[in-house]
C-alpha cells in the first residue's frame, strides 16, 4: 500500500477520491497486529502499551477517563518505550487487547491535523513531488504526520519551542495543527477506540521520517482553507 500512495496524483485522481471515502480500519478487520507493531519498531519508532477500548469506556481503572484507549497504561511510558523486538513482541502476546502508543521527541515528532485538513495536504504535498513520511488516520478526525524530531540536540541550549508544540494535557488547547514532540505520544497502528473507530496506516512505517518543516506549509496552508481563514503568524516555529 505504501508504494501505490507515493506515486505523484494530479487532479481528481483515484487517489483523492480513496482519500475522501476511506476510513481506518476497524477493531473486526482481519490484521497482523504484532507485524505492524514490529514493523513501526523496526523503523526506529519506541514503543509502550497502552490503554484499550472496554465498550464504551476505556479499559483503565479510571473513572470518567478524559481519553480512553488513547493513553499508556504506565505513569514511565517515557522511560518504557523501546524499540526492542523481543520486549514487543511479549507485550503483544501477554497483552492482546493493548493498544500502543509511541513517544515521540526521541527519533520522531508528529505533525497531527484534522482529518479533511490532511487529506488536502497529502495529496497536494504527493502531486508536488514532496517527500512524505508515514502517515496514519486517527479515530475518523485526525491525521498524523510523523517527520523526523527536532527534539533531542545534544546541547540543550539548541532546542527551539514552537506555538504548535502539544502535550497529552495541552491536547484541547490545540484543535486545529499539534505538534507531538518531547514529552508528547501518538497511538501506533494498530490500534482500536471506542465507537467501532480505530487508527490505520495511509503510508506505511518504511517511509523515511522527513523534516518537518517540508510538510508544515502545507499543513497550515491547508487548515486555513479548510477553516476559512488564513494561517496565523504564531503557526511558524518560534525560536527561543
């Protein structure tokens, strides 16, 4: 599948049309959970476990839980998270209902958009020529477009923040572009949400992380048009 969305599309194409007809895969289709698992490892992105749907609700002990089936299960998910195959592959095994989420800020951040928004920008950034990285679809509203991380120089002095950045507790402050970078996750397909939703690849882990200021214009570009309003100064990185 990777391959078929990296050939450059113009126009109405196939390609827009599957974009706006296409849904994530859910819980019942029939994948190789601890393939993409260790696929998304293999490619350098760390994972932990995470919390899975229970009905409605999430499957933590938490009541009312702001965000189920979309959190790890540890309070040291930062520390957790591993790349490692045999650590994973007893996770999935020992824990066949869990979701995972990966960290990002240590080999990749995550560009995440609303849905319509990124499908735009995908096709327009594919027709372009433009180098594009995995990208998945989120519970039916979200996209993710994972880049490789400016967050991890060796002198601390190098980091820049940026209006967009995002955090698990940040998350509605951010509607329309989030950045995931230190400290921040994103659900790993496979995964499964509430609601008969789930979270799929649209350009499988074997894609190389791209930079992310590649793809932030026409993010932005993107969800201006889709709001109606132009891209506000304060979406541009700001360095500290």
């Amino acid at each position: 599948m990777g391959a078929e969305f990296g050939r450059r599309t113009s126009g109405q194409s196939r390609f827009s049309q599957w974009l706006r007809t296409r849904r994530p895969k859910d819980a019942g289709d029939d994948v190789d959970r601890e393939g993409l698992l260790l696929a998304a490892a293999e490619a350098g992105l760390p994972l932990a476990p995470a919390a899975y749907p229970a009905g409605y609700r999430c499957s933590c002990d938490r009541i009312g839980c702001p965000t189920p089936a979309r959190h790890p299960v540890s309070f040291a998910w930062q520390t957790q998270s591993t790349t490692d195959r045999g650590q994973i592959e007893r996770w999935a095994r020992h824990q066949p209902e869990a979701n995972f989420i990966t960290a990002t800020g240590m080999v990749h951040d995550v560009l995440d958009v609303p849905l319509a928004a990124g499908r735009s920008a995908l096709e327009r950034l594919l027709s372009s020529g433009v180098e594009v990285g995995p990208v998945s679809e989120s519970g039916g509203d979200r996209m993710m477009f994972f880049t490789a991380t400016r967050g991890t120089p060796e002198d601390e002095d190098e980091w820049w923040p940026c209006e967009l950045d995002c955090h698990p507790e940040t998350m509605d402050e951010h509607p329309g572009l989030r950045w995931h970078c230190r400290g921040s996750y994103v659900l790993v397909p496979p995964a499964r949400l509430p609601g008969d939703l789930g979270v799929s690849w649209v350009r499988g882990p074997e894609h190389p992380l791209p930079e992310p200021l590649t793809l932030l214009e026409a993010l932005t570009d993107a969800i201006a048009q889709h709001a109606g309003s132009e891209p506000e100064t304060a979406a541009w990185p700001l360095r500290g």
